[in-house]
C-alpha cells in the first residue's frame, strides 16, 4: 500500500512570492494533510533593503538583504505550515531591463538545462501530485518568474512527471476590484495613466478561462501573516494597511490556469487534488 502524502510543489522566484498568488492553497492543503514543498528560485538580493533602501543606492546591501529574506521566508513557512522549503540560490536577477540580469550567477542568465536539471533532482525526490508556477509570461514580465517557469515545465519534461500542473493567474474582474482597492489604501497613489491602464487590463485572464478556482476564505488569516513575515519588502505595506478581514475578502480566492492533467477531472474545478482524492 502506497502511504505517500499527496503533495503539492510550488516553483517560486523570490522570497514573498510563495504569499501572494499561493500562500492560501499552500496552508489549506497543509491543514488536509497534504505534504507541501516550496522552491525559492532565487536569493531576493534586489529587494529592499532596511528602511526601503533600492538596489544601487547608498546602503543596500545584497548580501545583507538575501541574508534577511531568506530569514523572512523562513518564518513564512512556518505560518503557513509548509513541509519543506528548498532554494535554489540563484542570484536575484531584479526587473526586466536591469543591468542585475547579466551579472554573474543570476538565474535570468542561467541556462534553462541547469536550472531545469536541479529542479529535476527535487522532482524526482518529492513526486509532487500537483505543481503550481507562473506562466509563460510570469504573470507580470518579470525575469526570474519567467526563468521559473521555463526551467519548471522543462523540469516535467525531464522526468516525465505525471504531475497536475498550474500556471497562477488572477481574474480579470478581480484586477480591476484590487486596482479599486490599491488606490483606496494608498492614498497617494494616482490614478494609472492610459497607457499604464492598458498594460494593467493585459494582466490575468478573463473570468472564464480561468479553470480553477481555490476558496482559502479559511486561510487568509495566515496568509496574511505569511505576508507579513516579509516586512523588508516595501511593495507588501499596502496589504497589510487593509487588515486581516479586507485582504481576505479580496485575497481569500485563488485562481490558477490547469495545464497538464492526466486525471479527467472536470473543468472548471475548485481543488487542485481533483481527481487525485
């Protein structure tokens, strides 16, 4: 009789990302028993530093906020109950543009083999029932998402992995609810200009291409917390300006694109396990 836990493999870039598209599945299936492994693509060393502090200004030191991230996604895992976190330790290769992408050992310069080859080992290790990454496009453009992806579906191939596979994803309807609601909390910021809209309503899906729907209403408390534990990281205060019962109303649903599946589970679905329980 095969006691394996059902497990669930999310393929992240940086320290905090595992919070925002992932941190409620991630906890819900934890609590149903299920194993739980993170990989952290990436040392976070392009985020900021104490006091908000940017790369390439006076203070930021890379080692020094790798060194804190890695201590803040630690703490994340924790609440969120994760059974095993794994970092690859490629260097943070920052945003599309940056000169930070072609430095030595960044993971947007690394070739796809080895970053895929590593993942491959992990794979093979913890024959995850279910892996969820980004999409082809990162969700937002950003390298070291884009690297994830590419080196998590190469990795599948590899080892023929008989996986579910997702891609995360966010609703349309629910992009322009979250842009509402970042301009109600963040008092100074301005309504987005035309061009910035436009590239604004590319992101996501519409509603009904989205093919899973995950309800972790029960979990935002901790992926609250979850994001929380990322405190260094500038971007994540206007989350954590609404409180734990507005995120969740506007967090407490995660939605994922089913790109790989070998159970026939109807679509749309509401469980990543569908058809694996």
């Amino acid at each position: 009789m095969n006691d394996r836990p059902l497990t669930l493999m999310a393929v992240h870039a940086h320290p905090d990302d595992e919070a925002t598209s992932t941190g409620g599945v991630l906890a819900r299936y934890a609590a149903e028993g299920m194993r739980t492994v993170l990989v952290t693509c990436t040392d976070g060393a392009c985020g900021d530093g104490p006091g908000g502090v940017k790369p390439g200004e006076p203070g930021h030191d890379p080692a020094a906020v790798a060194t804190l991230r890695r201590q803040e996604l630690e703490a994340s895992c924790e609440i969120l109950k994760i059974s095993d976190l794994e970092m690859l330790g490629y260097g943070d290769s920052g945003m599309m543009g940056w000169a930070s992408n072609d430095a030595p050992g960044a993971f947007w310069r690394t070739p796809v083999e080895e970053g895929a080859a590593r993942l491959a080992e992990l794979i093979r290790q913890y024959q995850p029932d279910v892996v969820v990454t980004y999409d082809e496009n990162g969700f937002y453009g950003h390298p070291d998402h884009i690297q994830a992806n590419r080196i998590t579906m190469a990795a599948l191939e590899m080892t023929e992995s008989a996986s579910k596979v997702y891609w995360t994803t966010m609703p349309r309807s629910a992009m322009q609810r979250f842009g509402e609601v970042m301009r109600e909390f963040g008092e100074d910021m301005p309504e987005p200009d035309p061009a910035e809209a436009a590239a604004l309503a590319e992101i996501g899906l519409p509603d009904d291409e989205i093919t899973t729907w995950v309800d972790t209403t029960g979990f935002g408390g901790q992926k609250f917390d979850s994001l929380a534990a990322h405190a260094s990281q500038g971007e994540n205060i206007f989350f954590l300006r609404m409180g734990k019962e507005r995120f969740t109303e506007l967090m407490g649903v995660e939605t994922f694109v089913r790109v790989h599946d070998t159970t026939g589970a109807d679509l749309p679905e509401d469980d990543l396990f569908a058809g694996l329980r």
